[in-house]
C-alpha cells in the first residue's frame, strides 16, 4: 500500500483491488457498484460524487465480470477529493465491504491524464467444465484445432452493429487440464483492437466438438494484467 508524491493541485483517486467470490459472484456490475457506493459512504473517505438528486460516488471498473463469475484480482478506481494515506483507506474500506466482496488491496496516487486502467492488456480465466458432460480427450482435440487456425472469425453484437472479428489472435493461451477437476486455461487480450471473450471461445470449442454448448461448472477470472 505505498503511496506517490502528490501536489495540493493534483488529481488523486484510489486504485482497488478486490476479489468477487462466493454468493455474491451472483451479483451484478450495478449491484456491484452499489455495494462499493454504500462502503464508501460508511466508511467516511474523501470520495468526489457526481452532481444531481442522487448523487453517486465516481467509480470506474475495468471489463466488468458477469453475473456468476468468480474474480480474484478485480480493479476499481475511485476519484477522491483529497488525499488520505493508503493505509487508513484500506483500513476504513475493509470494514465495511461486504463478505464476498473483499479488499485485498488499495493505493492512493495522483491521477493522471489517461483513464487509471489505460494499459490493462490481457486477463486470465479458468472454467471448470462438468466431466460426466464432455470427455477431456474430445475437449483436448477442439483446443488443439483451435490453436492449429491461424484465424477464428466470429459474429459478435455491439450496440450499433454485428460484426465479424477474428479471435484467434486475441488467444494467447488456451489449454486443457485433467487433475482433480477438468478445466480450461485461457489467457485473452483486454486490448480494444483484439478483444476476446472467454464465451466466445467456449462457443467456437463447443461448435468444434459438435455441439451447441459447452458443460461449465465455474467460471474464474484469475487475473488482470498491465501491459
């Protein structure tokens, strides 16, 4: 929990490292957000709220999870109003999260032009699949032809249009494991140009193996990485 220098004039926000696990993995990015929210009132920081009737504390997440998604190193980025050291945030802030939703880390540091989440470049996923459902040989020979392509294109829905995009590049790593549980391993780009998204290859293994959808237990997004 260090802290950087910092002027009376500059910009300073809270950058939070949290885990989203048990029940509330169920809970949804505004829920979420509402969870922080409440914390952050009761625990009395300095935060910068926004303007009007109902007025919310600015926060910022990263790739939001979907509901059900276990997170173990989720982001946050809080805007402050004034600076208070690292330790005391934390210290306040822990308290009062709820269980579920857990502080594992906090650093107040000066804010700067670009958004606090600018070089995130990829994330890490596993995804426990249901072994009684699909066989671990089948699945490893749908990973094996999605790697041996050099492209995957896909249709994917934004607000404005359907496009078709090519995901394979955006596949870093994708493997199977056979231990105590089946699962796979993915590592995925968070780049705007090449983002890719852990259904998406679940989708295109299902449709390798011949059928509609994959048997997913779980699913963890174990880690978000800095360019």
């Amino acid at each position: 929990m260090s802290n950087q220098p910092h002027s009376e004039n500059q910009r300073i926000y809270a950058r939070i490292e949290y885990e989203k696990v048990g029940r509330l993995r169920f809970l949804g990015h505004l829920d979420v957000a509402a969870a922080f929210d409440r914390a952050l009132r009761r625990a009395k920081l300095p935060v910068a709220y926004s303007e009007g009737f109902h007025p919310r504390a600015k926060l910022s997440f990263i790739h939001p999870l979907p509901v059900g998604v276990v997170g173990l190193h989720e982001l946050c980025a809080i805007e402050l109003k004034e600076y208070i050291e690292s330790a005391t945030a934390g210290q306040r802030l822990h308290k009062q999260l709820p269980r579920g939703l857990n502080l594992l880390s906090i650093q107040v540091l000066p804010r700067q032009k670009r958004t606090p989440f600018a070089d995130l470049d990829r994330a890490d996923y596993v995804i426990d699949i249901d072994p009684d459902k699909v066989g671990a040989d089948e699945l490893a020979l749908a990973v094996r032809d999605f790697l041996d392509r050099n492209s995957i294109n896909i249709k994917r829905e934004t607000k404005r249009r359907l496009r078709t995009v090519d995901i394979r590049s955006g596949t870093h790593k994708l493997a199977v494991t056979n231990g105590q549980k089946l699962q796979l391993q993915m590592s995925l780009s968070l780049a705007q140009d090449d983002l890719v998204k852990p259904v998406e290859v679940l989708q295109v293994l299902a449709r390798l193996i011949g059928r509609s959808s994959l048997p997913v237990k779980l699913m963890t997004r174990v880690k978000l990485y800095r360019a």
